[in-house]
C-alpha cells in the first residue's frame, strides 16, 4: 500500500512562501523496491510539479482563499499504481 502524508501550514498570508512536504509519505514493506516518483499539484490537478528528489517544494499563493494541494504518488511494482492524496491550506489576504 501506499501512504501519502503532506504537510503544510493551515494558514498562510498572501505572497508568504509555504513549505509542502511529502517527505514522511511511505510504501509498504512490499514495495520498497519499487520505483516511485512524487508529485504535488496546487492548482487542482491541472499542473503537477515533480517533487521526486527533495520531497517538498516551496510554494508561494499570489491569491487568497481556500487551496487544495494534492499529492500523486506513482509506484510501478507490483503493477504500475497511482494514489492521490489532498490536503487544503488558507490563504489570507
């Protein structure tokens, strides 16, 4: 199985920057030989940014209100497999 665990701050002011981190995310002993990349989406999925190597990315919200990240976690054993995971953060003016 997959676990995506994304941390982040609940609430953010407008232009600050945000760390968001998937680095506690983790597979199942079966599947620690696999090959997994991570992605994290801010914009409801329309754009994916790999975050593979660090496992975080640093992001600053030039809007305010409500926002979704998610996290896609790809794996190819045993079969190739997807997993999403979402998280929401507020942004205040």
């Amino acid at each position: 199985m997959i676990f995506g665990v994304i941390k982040s701050d609940d609430k953010v002011f407008t232009g600050d920057k945000l760390r968001i981190d998937a680095s506690q995310s983790f597979l199942t002993p079966a599947l620690s030989f696999a090959v997994v990349s991570h992605e994290v989406s801010v914009d409801g999925g329309a754009t994916w940014h790999d975050i593979s190597a660090k496992k975080y990315i640093d992001w600053i919200f030039s809007t305010s209100g409500t926002k979704t990240i998610s996290l896609r976690i790809s794996t190819t054993q045993p079969a190739s497999q997807k997993r999403s995971f979402i998280s929401e953060a507020a942004c205040s003016p």
